[in-house]
C-alpha cells in the first residue's frame, strides 16, 4: 500500500485541550512574522516517532499522529502569541529540500519509484538509503550544523507534481483555524542546491532545467490558491551568496514565469543566513508579481543600508531582527529603534517584525530548562520565547508597548554585561598573548612521519576508525544512573571500563591498527568537553535538529573558556593499558566547540575560539606526557563555520586553522597528530587543510561521491597521512569487500601509497553492533586485500 507523506484525510488530529479546534485569536494580530520552526518537539517527539517506525516498532499511522500534533500545537502555540504570518509546510519528516525533490518527483531512478504519490518507503529511502542501494547525498545547509539532501538532476529527469504535502499542511491548519502563510524552497534556490546526478556532465547547467520545474510550481500555487491561501512564502536564501549576473538573471526569468499563476496571492520572497548583496538585493526587488521580502538583519547588518537606500516604495519589509540561530534573549530596546527608523522609510503599514531565518537553528522552549541557571536563564530565548519577542517588538512598533516586558529584557542585558561570571581577567591576557606567533610545530611533517613511523610500525594502508563506537541502551542507562546520582562513582567507572575493554577486544579481533576507546563516556562530542570547561552552562532539552532524526544539544559559551582539570588523560590512559596497540586520545578541535555550541554574541567569535584552543592545547600536552602517541583533535566543523561571501573567508580560515594549530604546536615529532573532517565540500579550502599541519586527517569522502578524490587528480600535493573515509556510517547498509577495495583503488590512484589510511566517513555512534562489525570486518580485509597486491606488484 503507497503510503502518504501527509494525507489531510487520514490524519488523526490532536486533541490539544478541550478547545483545540476553537483557537483563541487576540482581537486584532501585529504585524509579526516567524521564518519556519523547529520540528522536532519540544522533547524530541518526532525523533523517538521516526526511529520506532524506522525500526518496525511502530506504524506509518502511529508516526502520521506524532507529526500531526506537533504541527497543531506549533500553529495554536504562535497563533496564541499574536503572530499574524504564520508559516506553514516548514515542518518535515527528514528535510525540507529532500520535500521539494518528492514535490517535483525528482527521484533517482535506482530508488524504482512507481511515478504516484510519494510515500514514506520511497521518501525515507533516498534520505537513508535501503538495502540495496545507497542515500542520496548530504551536505551542510549554508553555514548551519542543519544537512540537507542533495537533488541529484539530469537533461533526462521527468518531474511530476508528486507530493501534495504544502497543501495538505495548508488544509490541515485551516482545518484547526490558523490561517497560515504556506512555505516552498524557492525554484531558483532549488536548482543551485542541486547537483547533476551519476552520469550526467559535470558541468551540466542545472539552470537550464528552470522551464521544468516551474509548471509543477504553478500546479502546488494553484491548489493553495483553491484552498483560500492568501500568502505565499517562497525562500531563496541562496540571494545571500556570490551570484553571478547568469544565476541572478535566473530570478527574474522564474518570477516572471510565475507573476500571472501568483495573481491574487501576496507572496513573500524570504533571504536569510547573510547580507543580500548589492546586484541581489536589486535583482531581489525589482522581482515581478512580489510583495514582501525578507531579510536577515541580526547576520546581515549591512542589507541595512540597502534599505534605506533602495527599497522599493509600496513594498512590504519583513525585517528579521530577532536571531533564528542563537538563544541570546534579544535586545529589544535596540532592535525598537532599529525598527522605528525602517519604519521611517518603509512606512507604518509596509513593515512586519520577523525572525531573522527559520527557527529550525535554535532550541525548543527555555520552560523545558528548570534545573538552567536562573541568572543565565535571564539572558536567553530559545524558540518559543523568540515568538514572544517577535510579537512584543511588533506591538512596541503599533504604540502599544508592553513596559514591564521591556524593563525585564532590559535588566537581564545589564546583567549580562556586568556579571563576573562572564569574564575572567587571566584568560583574556592568555588568549592576547596568542596573537604574536602563528604556533608551528618545529619540524616538517615528513619528517615527523617518519619519526612516528620509527616508533609505531604500523603497515601499509593502516586502518583505524573515527573515534565512537555505537552507544547501546545499556551504555545510555549507565550514564543516566550516574548523572542522577542512582549509581555510585566506582560502579560507573567499572561499567563504562568494562566497555571500553569489549571496544578494544572488538578492535583487536577484527586486527585494527591503531585504536579508538570507543568514547562510552561522552554523551556528545561537544557537550562532553564544554562541561568540563568554565564559560559553558547545558540544557537538558536544548535540541536542535542536525539531520532526519539526529539531534544535537549544542553547549551555550557564556563567558571566558578555561580547563579547570584534565579532561580525558583518565580514560585515554586506562585504554591504552589494556592493548599494545596505539590508543588515540580523543579530543574535539576548537574551531568545533566553538561552531557547534550556541557562541557568545558579546565578543567577536576568534577570541572565544583562542581561549577554546588554549584549553585543548593543555589537554594535549597532559595525554602526552600519560604516554599517549596518537592524539585526534576533530576538527568536524571547521569548514561549516566558513562565511557564506568569499572576501570574508580568508579572515575566517586565517583565525581557525591558526586555533588548531595552537592546539598541538609543543608536542614531540614522535607524537602523531590526526584530525577529522566531516560533510563538508573541502575542494575550495584544500590549502588551508594542509596548512593546518596536521599529522593525519581522516576526512569525509564516500557519500559526497569521492568529491574530494578530483582535488587530488587536479594536482594538489599532499604530503601528510590522510584517510578519506572508504564507507558511509550515516547509512545502516553494509558495504563488500569488493565494494570498499574498489574505492581504495580508487583512492591509490591519485594518492601515494604510504601516506593513505583505510577508515569509516565518521564515528559509528549511531550505527548498531550488527551493521558496526560486518562493515569494518570488511574494510580490514579490503585493505588486507590491497597490501597483498601492492607487496605482489612489486
């Protein structure tokens, strides 16, 4: 039976309290607007929904329900706020791109999809791949920790209208009496985002492919025109990049294309993550049958000007002044005037208060956090507080003014910027110092890989793994018990030994070459380390979405980073005395903290990350000296961080390859130094990665479609180890020893042989024992395979 992504007749719909369907509506709404919402719930509803039907344990009814009830209470939540926008379609089962490829029925032919109405089996296959065959690529969504599917199209690809999703959501929340402004990934963004799919040219103009999507565009317009949609809001954050003059012109041409089927409809064209630049911004308001355009203020300061200089007369301004990606409370006195003086210029009727990108990026509802700090807790908002404030500066701006609102946000900023806690002299001085020298280590990598080699003796094509090993049931609820105080400190440290000695056992086994503990102890690989620095404070229900079901709990820096204590020495130390083989410390970078946590606005974000590397580097030199030879210091995040606009990225990756390298500039040559890269497209900062001097890296490579091989056959010399990872982790499908043998040759072809490593994509966390040890069984015998060959080829 095909199942629906959303059918509008078979959904069950919440009974949220006993007026659920009578929403209370304030007598007249301000004019204020939310971008998209987070979708996962407040407690992670949908998360534990999608993995119990993903694991057979529940029906596509029973996750239809979960879903349901979410966006009801999401709908009610803002209409009980006041907000007058309200967005719908922007909740998703996995992604809102990967929603746009089921609305054009852009499926790649290996997923045999029957050419109906997309269902979860076909949908949730190109997310996660099946059986037998692979997902469809993933990458970072701009500058976010969100991922997105990419569309994989082709001169060849048949697109049909095949997901009604956007309007059966539209129905779905009139049906409750929210009427609300439903939300499609913009065309245009569409197709940049896209890549052209295996055996298409590479250079193949996805543009070009404009004129075939469009009608399918005009079919979804038309149904939610039918069912009494009186908005639309099309987001094309892709704006905010560097176009050129051909990508711009592709705007207007799909615009124009859509000005008579949009008739009737006000429609909203929202940017975000970034300052629209000046031919953009042009292109953006000079758009045909448009209304209203949305723009970032909070990360894109500068749009400012354009405004004031170039906004079109008579056009409506959704001016995003409250952040969509951190939980800073806002500063709402100063985001008044800031309004007050658009208001100016736009006019009094022609500007509505909005966030400044989805709220998909920030966490839930700070009334999840009881056990939060209450001095701390003052300076946030998190995504439903960032609803209040929304609505709160949009009464400000209609003359009615909530005071005592006011003064409250008022006093926590005050408090803030005055509290001891927040800054801490010594550091300071320690993080300034750091500017004077670019901290290199003494002697070329060669040489050093020569000097490790000496000592560790591994083989050629050594093998190795990311860092994690899959957290059980079992491993959580021990964890669990001893945050709760339920078990005492020597049963914990039997417990989590116990399983870091069956990691090891399992490695061994599978003869592994140089070992990982497996990381029982960490919950996250941020979290696990900010907790044990000073200037982190934690969330217990601080989720944020980071792909499908995967949620992360991103640390909140607050104030000056030091490292009270060691942090790892215990651990590292205790698995290196069960095994001969070298144990790597497992340490996270500091460009990763400091990209994966909520960072501190009141300081630029290099200071924060040279404190973040000082820390690290004192934990470095502590493994060291327990006697630990292979140090990994991942660096997962450090090309998300990268600003969107090319003139500002050599600043970025001047600060962040110099905070590694901070990380580990004292250590002896003997002393093998790794780092991990993971979904990212690397090609365009290659060169910083290797100026980042790293002994090994372990990077990404096996779902971005060997992306980063072609760097490689361009001629880039690298003359560092490096291990581009032979199996996607993120997929529960478990790849041959053909399979893995055929991409390392793939590998060996552009890479020489002595410094290639055989390793994952990345830390198998997530992955379960049963698909763990088959995968990696496999990867050791391709590379076993391969030094047969090359020793017999000799």
């Amino acid at each position: 039976m095909l199942l629906k992504l959303v059918s509008s007749h078979s959904l069950r719909l919440p009974r949220l309290n006993s007026t659920a369907s009578r929403l209370h509506f304030p007598e007249k709404k301000m004019a204020s607007h939310i971008v998209g919402y987070p979708r996962m719930g407040p407690k992670r509803e949908l998360k534990f929904a999608l993995e119990s039907f993903w694991d057979g344990k529940s029906s596509a009814e029973d996750l239809e329900k979960v879903s349901a009830d979410l966006r009801a209470s999401i709908w009610k939540q803002m209409s009980d706020a006041g907000i007058k926008y309200i967005p719908s379609n922007t909740f998703s089962y996995y992604d809102q791109i990967l929603d746009t490829t089921a609305m054009l029925g852009a499926v790649p032919s290996r997923y045999n999809w029957s050419g109906t109405e997309i269902g979860f089996s076909t949908y949730f296959s190109m997310a996660r791949g099946n059986a037998s065959v692979p997902a469809m690529e993933m990458t970072k969504w701009f500058d976010t920790n969100y991922h997105f599917i990419v569309p994989e199209l082709g001169p060849d690809l048949k697109f049909s209208y095949a997901s009604h999703k956007a309007v059966n959501e539209y129905k779905e929340a009139k049906a409750l009496g929210v009427d609300t402004v439903p939300v499609l990934v913009g065309p245009v963004t569409y197709l940049l985002l896209s890549k052209p799919a295996k055996g298409v040219e590479k250079t193949f103009p996805l543009l070009s492919l404009l004129h075939k999507i469009l009608p399918i565009y005009k079919e979804v317009i038309a149904e939610l025109k039918a069912a009494g949609a009186s908005w639309i809001q099309f987001d094309e954050p892709t704006l905010v990049l560097d176009l050129d003059s051909h990508q711009l012109e592709a705007f207007t041409k799909a615009y124009a294309e859509l000005e008579s089927s949009l008739s009737g409809l006000n429609v909203l064209i929202e940017t975000y993550f970034a300052d629209v630049p000046a031919a953009a911004f042009k292109t953006l308001t000079s758009l045909a049958g448009v209304d209203g355009f949305g723009f970032d203020l909070v990360r894109g300061s500068k749009t400012l000007d354009l405004i004031k200089s170039e906004f079109p007369s008579g056009k409506i301004l959704f001016a995003g002044v409250v952040d969509g990606r951190n939980i800073w409370a806002n500063d709402l006195d100063a985001s008044l005037i800031t309004l007050q003086s658009l208001e100016g210029i736009v006019g009094k009727d022609k500007l509505v208060v909005s966030t400044s990108s989805s709220l998909l990026h920030t966490a839930v509802d700070l009334v999840n956090e009881p056990k939060l700090d209450q001095e701390i807790k003052s300076w946030l908002a998190f995504a439903a507080q960032k609803i209040v404030e929304v609505n709160a500066l949009a009464k400000a701006l209609a003359g009615k003014k909530d005071e005592a609102f006011f003064s409250a946000n008022s006093a926590a900023q005050a408090s803030r910027k005055s509290s001891p806690r927040v800054n801490n002299e010594a550091v300071q001085n320690s993080a300034a110092a750091l500017k004077g020298s670019d901290h290199r280590r003494a002697t070329n990598v060669s040489a050093r890989l020569d000097a490790q080699q000496k000592k560790l003796n591994l083989p050629i094509l050594p093998t190795t793994t990311i860092g994690s090993f899959p957290q059980t049931i079992e491993l959580r609820r021990v964890r669990r018990e001893y945050k709760a105080k339920k078990i005492s400190e020597e049963e914990y440290i039997s417990s989590i030994k116990e399983e870091i000695n069956k990691v090891v056992k399992l490695q061994e086994e599978l003869d592994i070459d140089v070992l990982v503990h497996g990381e029982p102890e960490r919950n996250d690989m941020v979290e696990y380390f900010g907790e044990q620095l000073s200037g982190f404070a934690f969330t217990a229900n601080g989720w944020v979405q980071s792909y499908g079901s995967r949620c992360v709990k991103p640390p909140i820096i607050y104030g000056d980073v030091s490292r009270p204590k060691p942090m790892t020495v215990f651990w590292s130390t205790a698995a290196q005395s069960m095994t001969k083989r070298p144990m790597k410390g497992m340490l996270t970078g500091p460009v990763t903290i400091l990209n994966w946590s909520f960072v501190r606005n009141d300081q630029p974000r290099f200071e924060t990350c040279y404190q973040i590397a000082l820390a690290i580097k004192h934990e470095v030199e502590d493994l060291e000296k327990a006697g630990i030879t292979v140090i990994q210091i991942d660096e997962a995040a450090l090309r998300e961080g990268l600003p969107l606009r090319k003139a500002e990225h050599a600043f970025y990756l001047d600060w962040a390859v110099h905070s590694f390298r901070i990380t580990n500039t004292g250590v002896q040559d003997t002393t093998q130094i790794h780092t991990h890269m993971c979904y990212s497209n690397f090609n365009d900062i290659i060169h910083s990665i290797i100026d980042m001097d790293a002994d090994v890296i372990t990077i990404e490579n096996s779902r971005s479609d060997e992306k980063l091989l072609s760097v490689f056959r361009e001629g880039v010399k690298y003359g560092a180890g490096i291990g581009p990872g032979v199996y996607d982790i993120h997929s529960p499908r478990i790849p041959s020893t053909e399979e893995i043998a055929d991409r390392i040759n793939k590998m060996l072809a552009v890479l020489e042989t002595n410094i290639l490593w055989v390793n994952p994509d990345c830390g198998l966390k997530t992955r379960k024992y049963g698909e763990v040890k088959p995968a990696l069984e496999n990867m050791v015998s391709a590379a076993k395979l391969l030094r047969t060959h090359l020793a017999s080829a000799k």
